[in-house]
C-alpha cells in the first residue's frame, strides 16, 4: 500500500467523525504494520482522546508500536490543551515513522508538532494528500486562519422560485423539499457546530433545527434578533441594532468558538451573507413543485459545483471562489 491509499483511508475516518469534535477538528488517523493495517480511528468528542492516542492504545505491543509506522491527516499537537499532546504519546510509545497530510494552521502548534518529532528523532514525512486534508479540515482552517466560522448557507425554493407562501399561519415550517432530503438536511445540522435563523423564522415558523431525524447530534442554536424582546430556551441569541453587519456576527461567533454555522434562513439573513460576500458554501434545494405567489429566493451569483437528485429534489451545491 501507498502513502496515497493509506492517508485517504485517514480522511474517509476523519468524515465519520464530522461534527462530533469541535472545538477540535475531525482527524483521522491508524498505524501500518507488516504490510497491514492494524489500528485506525478518529479523534473523539471535546476533552476526549485526540486520534492518534485512540489508535496507539488499542495495540499493546511495544515491539510492533516501534515497527508502524502512524498516518494522520493533521499535524499531531505539541501543547497540552484539555488532554496532553499527541506529540508525546507518539514519542513515548516509541514510534520511528508518521506520516502527516497536513500541518495545523494553530498558533498554538503550526509545525511545533512536526519540530518536537523531528528533534526526538522520529521520521516525519508531510503533505500526503494536503489539499484532500486541508479540505477534511475546512471548518477548522477557516476558523483558525479567518478568525471566523465556515459558513454554509441553506433553502428549498419551488420550481418557479419562491421559498414560502406570503403567508404561513400555521406556526410550523412549510415543507417544499420531500422527506429524503428533510433527513439529508438532518443529517448536514448533525455535521456542523451552529445553526443561525433570523427572528421571523424563528418567530413564523417555530423551528426546531435539530438533528432528530440523523443521530441527534445537535448543533448550537442561534437567533439574530434586533431589538425585539425574542425569549428563547433552547436558542442562544445575538442581539443587534440596525447596524448589525455579518463581520459583527462573525466576531460574536469566533468569540463563543464557534467553528461552522449552517445559515438556514430566512430571506433576509441570507441576503445579509450573500450581499457581504461572506460566506464558504451553499446548498440549494429545488423542488418540482409552484407557490406561484410568495417570498422570492435568495440570488446567487455563483457557478454550481454539483447536483444531487433525491426523488423530486435537486440539491445544488456552490462554492464561493
């Protein structure tokens, strides 16, 4: 097997563990021995082992440990956070050869990793697959070099371009994507760390935002609010004046640790990110069916980069170049 296979079997773990980490990113990582690999996994949840403890500890023998050779897709830690550094239990255990996808762009390491293995005299070999371990890591690059979260913003539009009726008196969401893509959607809220609406959705449509129909992994819940007096127990609040701009939300967010948001809505808080200029990606849902009269989508100006057809719906996704 090759660096290639190997490292690209890293980032296949890293995606499982997607949205289960932050603040920490989703690594992944396993040890080749003997032509094998004999132990793999990904970083747990926050305060837990990193990656490369959890796959050093499931081998207990000390010959076979100086013999593997470790893969992981970001560069092991050098400082002691809520857990040791990785960098440590790779020394201690002995071994002689890891191989990194890409370095970590955190002050608190960004090559500190690297230097402490290369001066234990550990073989380190970087930048297998870089850019498909930079791209695993894109919430938490952003959020390390940017100083702000990864920002995906999300609807369903009919056919004929609308995202609701005028009017909705019915306190619920009204659907126009089908249950397929409802769970797909579920599953995107599992992956990120926030979820932000605008106070009329919050207030029209009562909108739970969770992950229930997934693996209910929540993500946080916001509401960008003016100065109305919006009450929420299950929903954090960002508080504004008229002069709010998303750089501000940006800010608020950094601040509380928040490494990605899944903007879902309405028109307005959309429109607020698109017309900035801010945001990372997009995914639009379409639908076959006609409102005929109703709230117009958001415009967006981009090149799709894939389609995805489930049943009735085609989800668009764009990437802001």
């Amino acid at each position: 097997m090759n660096h290639e296979y190997l490292m690209q079997r890293c980032i296949n773990l890293g995606e499982k563990a997607l949205g289960k980490t932050y603040p920490n990113p989703n690594v992944g990582c396993l040890l080749f021995y003997d032509g094998k690999i004999i132990s793999e996994g990904y970083t747990s949840q926050a305060g837990q082992n990193h990656a490369e403890v959890n796959v050093i500890n499931k081998i207990n023998d000390s010959d076979i440990l100086r013999k593997s050779t470790l893969y992981v897709t970001l560069e092991p830690c050098s400082h002691y956070g809520k857990t040791p550094p990785c960098c440590n239990a790779i020394f201690n255990k002995n071994i002689k050869r890891v191989v990194v996808g890409c370095k970590d762009p955190n002050e608190l390491v960004n090559g500190g990793g690297i230097k402490y293995l290369n001066n234990k005299g550990v073989k380190v070999k970087v930048g297998v697959l870089e850019n498909e371990c930079r791209e695993l890591h894109r919430r938490f690059f952003t959020y390390q070099n940017k100083k702000r979260p990864y920002i995906i913003l999300k609807w369903a539009e009919s056919s004929d371009g609308f995202i609701s009726p005028l009017k909705n008196n019915t306190g619920r969401p009204f659907w126009i994507s089908n249950k397929y893509t409802r769970q797909i959607v579920h599953k995107w809220r599992s992956q990120e760390n926030a979820i932000i609406v605008g106070s009329k959705t919050y207030i029209t449509d009562n909108p739970i935002l969770d992950s229930r129909n997934w693996n209910n992994n929540n993500p946080q819940r916001f509401i960008i609010a003016g100065n109305n007096k919006i009450q929420s127990k299950r929903f954090d609040i960002i508080r504004h004046d008229k002069t709010l701009s998303v750089d501000n939300i940006n800010q608020i967010l950094f601040e509380k640790n928040i490494q990605s948001i899944l903007v879902e809505g309405g028109k307005k808080t959309l429109e607020t990110f698109i017309k900035s200029g801010c945001w990372d990606e997009a995914r639009i849902i379409k639908n076959e069916k006609k409102i005929c009269n109703g709230i117009r989508s958001p415009i967006l100006n981009s090149k799709i980069n894939n389609v995805l057809k489930v049943d009735d719906d085609l989800i668009q996704t764009y990437f802001n170049q």
